[in-house]
C-alpha cells in the first residue's frame, strides 16, 4: 500500500542526480530529430501494454516520465537544453477475446531555459492529447472459435507496414487482420494527426499535416523461422499550408511498394530483417504553384543481430541503409522549400517510417547511405541490483547518395559525398519492475560534406526515468 511514495521517491533523487551530471558535463548536441528516438523506443515499450487474455479484464494504470535533454540546434547555432515531464494514464478492457479497447491519455510539461524554445515567443509548454484511444473485434474468435483470425480494429493506434521503413506512426485509422496458418493479411485506411510534425520542413506546414493512408501487406507465415512479406501502400496529401505562401503550393502525394523478410537462423541467436521499398507519385518543387513534378526514389535496409550464449549475455549488431537523394534539390531532401527543380524528376527517396540513424546528426532516411555497428553486453548481470543493465555503443558512418544532392540536415551545404561519422554510447537498466533509466549520448563528427558550413563536433545527450503504477 505505501510502495508508491516510496518509489516516487527514488525516482525524485534519480532525476535530481541526472539533470545535475548532465548540466555539468553534457556538450552542446545536434538537430532536435534526435529526440526522436528516445520517443520512439518509448512508444515500443508503452504500446506492448494489451488487454490480458482472461475472460473479463478491465485494467488501469500509468507511467510518470521524466527526461532531459542537452542537444544542438544546428540550424541556429546554438544549444539546448530541455526539462520534459509526462504523465501518461491507460485503461484496458478485454471481454472473452473477442472485445478489446484500448485508451491512453499524456499531460507534458516542457520546461525550457529562457529563449531556448524553437518556438518563436513561446517559453514553457504544457499540452495534453490522447495518444491511444482504440476497440477491437475478434470476429473470427466471435463467430468460427480460435481457429480462424479475422480482427477489426478502429481508432487512434500505432501503424506499421513492412519493417517500418515505410511507416512507423500514429494514425486515427481501421485496421483489418485476417489469417490462416500460412499466410496472413493486414489492410489499414487511416488519417495522420492533425498537428503532428511533417516530413516537409517548410515552415508554412512542418508543425501540422493532413494525410490519408491506405495499405495492404500480405506475408508467408508457413516457414518456422522466416517471415517474407510483400505490401503495397499510398499516402495522400492534403495539408493546408499556414500561411500561405504566394507563388508556391505544397503536397507530396506518394505511392510504395515494399518487399521484404524477418526471422532467424536455428537456435534464435541470429536474427535478421530486411526490406527494399521502390516510391513513386507526385510533388510540387519549389517555385511551383500549378503543375506537379514526378517521384522516382528507392530505399533498402538490412539490420542483423547475434546474440552470444555466453555470460554477460554480450550481442552484436550490424546495419546497411541505403536511400535515393536527389541532384538538383537545393537545400533539403524533405522539404518543398529548397527542394526539387522545377520541371524535373524528384529522385529524393521520403517516407514515413523510422530508423535509428543516430543521436548526434539524426538524418532522415534520404540521399543516405548509411553503415550501423555496434554491440551491448549485461556486465553486472551476477549482481542482482544490475542484473537488467545493459551497456553498448553503435558506431555510425554516413555518405551522400547523390552527391549534389542535399540531405536532411541543411547546414551540409558542400557537393561532397562523406558526410561524416558519429558514435553512441547507451546504458538501459530495468532498475525494478516498474522503474527502468535509460542514458545515452552521441556525438558526429563532420565530413568533407560540411566543408565551408559548420565542422564543430556536435553532440547530444538524454537521460530519462520512467515510472509505472
């Protein structure tokens, strides 16, 4: 009964004690993407949270976060720190199998230094949404018993396609699963968040987007070990700009086709995913307020892992990025301003899906190649205090696909290929059950890319504390 107060306690002095080392030591850091990744390993850990399967279920519970930031705006030229609090709320329904909903709602408080704020003229933030809000059928399980897999799942819940090359984000959207025992089928028709972040940088439409999804993806799931899949999957744009800029309108509207495959080699210590994504369909470039320009681009992953059955339970892992950029785009390969020629081709490989490109330079996944290595090990694991710590690094070496082509990061402003290499560092510790810290800091180093822009090292830095009840 009075575990709680105690352990909101711990937690108290563990932030104190993180937010006062990183004031000390954290270096100024990079683009404000790199916060990203923090938010996205997040969501995987939230989003396991389902309805149990016992006949009546109705669950409750929350999270308290806690998390600091020290990154540089590179943009700007200046550093950043950031005090986010966030306090997240679910509820959980599950009736027989065959009724499932899903709610969550989060209250965030961004603390800022004075002026700090990328925001014009805003200081402190405070904002609330509902993250998650979903109900689910099991028609098969309702109608046929657990032999047949026919779901129908409506509301706000977290899309994927593929490997999540392609997407990887929330939508307010229908959800359709069907399944044999060798092949199963999943359809999705969905609308963005209204002010969620857009992949067009522009000013006039970066904070807010009006998107409409529509995918299929069929995938094998006859072989014990590999699961190949195939999708096909559309997004219509349809985001008013604010303002509107005279002589220039905005919309990528784009089309993919993905193929791909996850698994393993026998005895599980190998593991692998891959995929190839081809991206067709239109966009306005810049200067153009009628008449739309074609997109040809592609993009290919591979990530491999190998964990080791030795103590210290050590791993290895290893990733290949490879995605289309565009020559003649002037300063971004994302955004509509200082993007793609006028009358030309639109080579530049966007979607909407993530990858771990690294803390420091965080580029999109366009006009990149990139090569990932890294390692983690549980080194305390004979103590029990420590046994859920895990340490690692990952090393990171980026290029230019199209070598005059820009990247997403604006201020790499020389036609050169090598655009650097960064390294990360990482500490994940599931310090009790419902406690778990996370550290972790990178840096970049600049290459002949950023010859005659900004060649200082750039580095960034986040600790985050989360608390479950």
């Amino acid at each position: 009964m009075n575990r709680f107060p105690v352990r909101f306690a711990r937690v108290f002095r563990v932030v104190l004690v993180l937010s006062a080392a990183a004031s000390l030591w954290a270096a100024p850091a990079t683009a404000q993407d790199g916060r990203e990744l923090f938010e996205e390993e997040l969501r995987v850990r939230l989003d396991q949270q389902r309805p149990e399967d016992r006949d009546v279920a109705f669950e409750a519970g929350g999270w308290i976060t806690a998390i600091f930031y020290h990154y540089d705006d590179a943009a700007l030229g200046s550093d950043r720190p950031l005090r986010r609090f966030q306090l997240r709320a679910w509820g959980r329904m599950n009736i027989k199998g065959v009724h499932r909903a899903y709610v969550r709602g989060m209250l965030n408080y961004d603390d800022w230094n004075k002026g700090d704020n990328p925001v014009p003229g805003q200081q402190d933030e405070c904002d609330q949404d509902i993250e998650r809000l979903w109900y689910e059928l099991d028609v098969g399980k309702a109608i046929w018993g657990d032999g047949t897999v026919l779901r129908i799942k409506a509301g706000r819940q977290f899309a994927r396609i593929g490997t999540a090359l392609a997407l990887s984000m929330p939508l307010d959207m229908v959800q359709v699963t069907a399944a044999t025992p060798d092949v199963s089928l999943k359809a999705l028709v969905g609308l963005t968040i209204r002010d969620s972040e857009n992949i067009d940088r522009s000013a006039s439409v970066a904070t807010h987007q009006d998107r409409l999804f529509a995918g299929l993806e069929l995938a094998y799931e006859g072989f014990d070990r590999h699961r190949p899949f195939v999708y096909v999957l559309s997004n219509d744009d349809d985001t008013d700009p604010r303002p509107n800029v005279p002589g220039q309108s905005f919309e990528y509207s784009s089309q993919y086709i993905g193929v791909g495959s996850k698994g393993s080699l026998p005895g599980g210590e190998f593991t692998y995913q891959a995929e190839l994504v081809g991206e067709c369909g239109k966009t306005y470039s810049e200067g153009v307020a009628s008449g739309k320009d074609r997109i040809r681009a592609f993009a290919a992953d591979l990530a491999v892992q190998y964990r080791f059955r030795a103590p210290t339970r050590p791993r290895v892992m290893a990733e290949y990025i490879y995605a289309t950029g565009d020559k003649d785009r002037r300063l971004s390969s994302t955004s509509t301003i200082g993007g793609n020629l006028m009358g030309s081709k639109d080579h530049a490989f966007n979607a909407f899906g993530f990858r771990d490109t690294g803390l420091a330079l965080a580029p999109r996944v366009s006009n990149l190649q990139m090569f990932m290595l890294g390692g983690g090990f549980f080194p305390l694991e004979h103590i029990e205090a420590f046994k859920k710590m895990e340490l690692g690094t990952k090393l990171f070496m980026y290029r230019k696909v199209a070598e005059a082509g820009p990247i997403s990061d604006t201020t790499a402003v020389n036609n050169a290929r090598y655009l650097g290499s960064a390294a990360d560092v990482f500490c994940n510790w599931r310090v009790l059950s419902d406690l778990a810290l996370t550290i972790r800091y990178g840096t970049f180093f600049p290459g002949s890319a950023y010859d005659g822009g900004d060649k200082t090292c750039r580095q960034f830095f986040y600790s985050g504390v989360v608390l479950s009840f």
